[in-house]
C-alpha cells in the first residue's frame, strides 16, 4: 500500500487538523470478474505484496507483441555518442526521447514483425557504451470519439458555454472572460493525430514551437489527408484543438474556451504508436508547453487492462518534477467511452495515473451519457454529447470547417484542458497538485443525475460516474487567485506481512484482507525525520501480488475497496475517512484528493 500525501497543511482546507496517528485500517474487497475457458477456476493471491514505486509493468496486458523497426536506447556520453552508435551499426538517429535515452529506427527492417530483430539488438546490446534499450512494440491506442449520425441543422449557439443548457447550467467560463482571463500566456498542445495549422480559427494561435509531428519525425504537425476516407479520420486533433483554443469574433465556427491561449499539436496516433512515440510526445518542449491534452487510450473493449510503458511512466514522472520550471506539467486525459462494453477507466493506466487529470462526460441534461465508464479515477467531467436528441459539442473541423457533433470524452478532456488553462493564467504559478485540488474543490455535483453520489469522509459528494462533478471555471479562477500552493509530495509505503501461504479465491467471489498500518510514523521516528509520517491523505495506491491458475484467455479484474480509514488525535476521538479505490492487475491505481 502506497499513501502519497503533503508534508504539512495548505492554509485552505475544510478538514480536521490531525495532530497524531494511532493506525490505518484498510479493508480491501476483491472481486474477480472471469471470462476465460478454463480448466481450473481458481486463482491464488499472495500475502506478501509489494508496491514498486518507480515503475509498473503492463506487458502481461499486452496482446501478441508486433515488434517495430523503432528502439529506444540509452547511451553513455551524450547525444553526439548516440548518433555515432546509431551510424556504427546501420541505424537512423531520431532524437532524444528523454535525457540520455534515443530514440532508433533500423531501415532495412520491415514495419511490423512478430518477432524481435535479435541481430540489430544484440549488436546494440553488446556495445559498452549502451546502458539499456528495447525494440519498440506497436501500441493499440484508440481515439476517445464516439460517432453518431447527425440529421438535424447546425445549433448556431455553443450551449455548454453560454448557458443554453437546461437549468441554465454550463460550466461557468463567461463571467471568467468578463475579468480578462482567456488564456493569454498559457500553452495547450493536443497530443493526437494532427493539427491543421492553417485552420482559419486555429492558425492565429497556432504555435509551432508547442507542435511535432512523431509520427514522420520532423516539425510539421499537418494531418495525412485521406482522399477516399469521407469520415476524415484524422479529424480528431483538430477538433480537440478548437475546443480549447479556437479564436473569438473572426466570423467562423465557434470559439475555445481559453480563446487567447496558444495551441500546438503533437501528431502520434496517425500510424504505429509505440512506448517511445508516446514519451517524445509527453516530454516535448517540457518547459514552453503548460497543458498536454490527450484523448486516446488503450481500448474500451471491456477486457483490455493496458497503459504507459517504461518511457511513457518517466516521462509522466520528468514531466511533473521538471516540466513548467518545476511547478510540473499538466496532464489531462479522457476516461474513456467503452461503457456499453462494460469497460472500467481503472483499467486505463493512463487516465488512472496520479499524474494525469482525469476527466469523463456529463449530457447536456445531467445526466450519465450511454458511452461513460465508471470508476474512481474520474476527478470530474465536462458537458459533452449524450443521448438522441441531446446536443454534442462545436468545434473545429478539417478542410478549413466546423462540426457541431464532436462527442464523447474526447470532446471533454479538451474542455478540461481549456479550463486549465483560463486558470493558469490566472494564477501562472501553481503546481500540478494545485490544479488537481482546484478541480475537487471546486467542480459542482448540482444537477447531475447517478445513483451512486456519496459523501465522503470529509463531506464532500462523490460520484464513480461523474467524479466530484461538473468543472467550474469561474469558481477555480477565483479560488486560484487566493491559492497558496501545496507542500512538496511524500510518500509512505507499507508492506502486508508473509503468511507463508496464499489465499485461494475462487471466481466471481470476494475475498477480505485487512493491512494495518501506522503510517510510516514508526519508520520516520525511527529516521528521525517526522514528516515522511501520515498525516494528510492525498493519493492512495496498491499493487496486489497474485498467480493465476488457469489458461488466460482475457483479463482478470480486480476490484478494491477501501472501506474505512481511521484517525484519532490526541483528544482520542475517532474520525473517518472514507473512500473507494480499484486496483487491478500489474499497475495502481491511485485516487484519493482530500485531506482528512
């Protein structure tokens, strides 16, 4: 178990002060979901489980590998080192993808094999200034867009900005512009499949230093125009793009919610998409772009547990300690839109990262949209297209025009990122934690309609479905202009003890464990340092250790509460801190934002 917290309380918080803690307890309720053919129905988890810190290991989820002329390599000496391996051995030098790590491509060898290139990498391998490396693997990431045939006539008013929506309910972002708060100063880039630069409402707020094509490696983010595709099917960055930043009074379209802010597109989902295609693109330009907005996944098939590789998690991670001068990038990313497959975004190590901003939908009526998933990860959502006879979103198109159906959570992450980015500019001086606390604090759960809303421990509602609720600009503006910014992270890692024997579950059945811990209080008393102690609970993580039994033919889900956690102070009143949280297999999720 992980418990990821602040050193000391922000001056802002509606919780109890915690002066001493006596013990944690946390109940864990697994659920196995199997769909598989099988000769045996069980399955055994260890007591002894463990949390890895740095990295977590998704290549059990992986299907049939499709191995890629690309490699990733970590070489001694610095880049000039790197191009002079890459030439000795027959390679073409791509750049770096993070610092001290390259990126590789071999061209005498075909786009896709099932089998690793052994020849190629061993010759690497065996190289002494080499530290490490890995042939790329083809990646199976889909767009968050959700297609639905639209008969009626182009709504001439954007309904979710400029309270059109029933109730009058939108997301607050007018009375945000009325103060001069439109982006200025901010950087959003669109991390898809494309970016049309010329665009008539993009091409005034086009930056090129925030854009990259990875795909074709080299500067120009432009999509690959299908003549024959009447779909357009690299329409999806472009129309992500206008959402945040598309320019106002210019007579064409609509325009972005942060509508001063400069907007750039990374393409990299227009072909192969690999481990290192997906660190360039989080690590670009760290210091000149504020907001990465990424709507894709792996697939919402309901039986894919998949997510960041080795480059991508220390990407993620040297995003957040380096990116923005320090104060951390900002990742925002779309939950997911597999719910008529079932599909749980816990499953999605890239939404269920503590590093990213996750963010579902909401329909223009409040209520649930048909393709939502359900899980904790969702911090909160945006208003997006819901059922027949509900509105979808305006937005830029390709071909220099506009569509008033972009759909789905990929037309929420979007809305989210542009949020972000009216409040940075704001306050340009806010962390990454800041802005996730911004979101909880400040997203309204009026008016959304789930049946599973909860109070939590510290009284705030909560939903699986919609997070803490609808995003609220002007409220994160007003909050942020007062904000004192978080203390640094720490974390607190605790281990179950050994049994010596495992605990068999059979399928479809709920197993109860319970882990006691004091909150590393022990441990930092022992060091003689105190503050790597428990006292504010900000993220929560845990990594079960389990075998299974069986031919695996899909994915073992497994489903974990965290009922209770109890605090006393001194005085030895008790207090309770509830929340939920799902783990499955190989990576953590981690979701917890409230101090209590």
């Amino acid at each position: 178990m992980r418990y990821i917290f602040p050193s000391y309380p922000p001056n802002l918080f509606r919780s109890v002060q915690i002066c001493k803690i006596c013990s944690l307890l946390c109940i864990f309720i697994i659920t196995l979901k199997v769909c598989c053919c099988s000769t045996d129905n069980n399955f055994s988890v260890q007591h002894n489980a463990t949390v890895k810190p740095d990295l977590f290991d998704f290549s059990q989820s992986k299907k049939k590998a499709l191995y890629t002329p690309y490699w990733a390599v970590e070489i001694k000496g610095g880049e000039e080192a790197a191009r002079a391996v890459a030439e000795k051995y027959g390679f073409l030098y791509l750049g770096e993808i993070l610092p001290g790590i390259y990126h590789f491509k071999h061209n005498r060898l075909s786009k896709r094999s099932v089998r690793q290139n052994n020849f190629y990498h061993d010759q690497l391998a065996n190289d002494e200034q080499v530290v490490w490396l890995e042939q790329q693997v083809a990646k199976i990431r889909v767009k968050r867009d959700v297609h639905i045939p639209v008969s009626d006539p182009k709504w001439p008013q954007m309904w979710y900005l400029n309270r059109g929506g029933p109730g009058g309910l939108d997301m607050n972002v007018r009375s945000v512009w009325a103060r001069g708060y439109t982006g200025q100063g901010v950087v959003v880039t669109i991390l898809d499949d494309g970016l049309e630069t010329d665009h008539p409402d993009l091409k005034d707020n086009y930056d090129p230093f925030a854009s990259y094509d990875v795909n074709s490696n080299d500067d120009n983010p432009e999509p690959r125009y299908l003549t024959r595709d009447k779909s357009n099917t690299n329409r999806h960055g472009t129309r992500c793009a206008g959402e945040v930043a598309a320019a106002a009074n210019n007579s064409v379209c609509g325009l972005g919610i942060a509508y001063k802010a400069r907007i750039g597109g990374v393409r990299m989902l227009d072909g192969d998409v690999t481990d290192a295609m997906e660190s360039r693109s989080l690590s670009h330009q760290l210091q000149h772009i504020d907001v990465y907005s990424a709507s894709w996944g792996p697939e919402d098939d309901g039986k894919t547990v998949d997510g960041p590789g080795k480059l991508a998690q220390m990407a993620f991670r040297n995003g957040i300690q380096m990116g923005r001068r320090g104060l951390g990038s900002i990742f925002v990313w779309a939950s997911g839109n597999g719910g008529t497959s079932h599909d749980n975004c816990n499953c999605d190590g890239y939404t269920n990262s503590i590093y990213t901003l996750g963010v579902g939908s909401v329909s223009e009526h409040g209520s649930v949209p048909w393709y939502a998933e359900l899980c904790s990860s969702t911090l909160a959502v945006t208003y997006s297209s819901g059922g027949r006879g509900e509105r979808g979103v305006i937005t830029t198109d390709l071909n220099h025009t506009c569509t008033d159906n972009h759909s789905g959570t990929s037309a929420s992450a979007p809305l989210a990122a542009g949020i972000c980015a009216l409040t940075l500019s704001a306050n340009p001086n806010l962390t990454w934690r800041d802005l996730q606390y911004l979101v909880v604090y400040t997203a309204r759960p009026d008016g959304l309609y789930a049946d599973d809303w909860h109070v939590n421990g510290v009284g705030r509602r909560v939903s699986h479905a919609f997070g803490y609720g609808l995003m609220d600009a002007a409220a994160m503006v007003d909050l942020a202009l007062n904000w004192t910014n978080v203390p640094p992270q720490r974390v607190c890692e605790a281990q179950a003890p050994m049994t010596g024997s495992p605990i068999t579950i059979r399928q479809m059945s709920k197993e109860n464990l319970a882990l006691t811990t004091d909150g590393c209080e022990s441990a930092a008393a022992l060091a003689g340092d105190l503050s790597h102690r428990v006292v504010h609970l900000e993220h929560v993580q845990a990594k079960p250790n389990t075998n299974t039994h069986m031919n695996i033919i899909s994915i073992y889900i497994f489903e974990i509460e965290l009922i209770n956690v109890y605090w006393k102070n001194q005085n030895k009143k008790q207090w309770e801190h509830t929340f939920l949280i799902t783990i499955f297999r190989n990576f953590p999720l981690s979701l917890t934002l409230e101090y209590g």
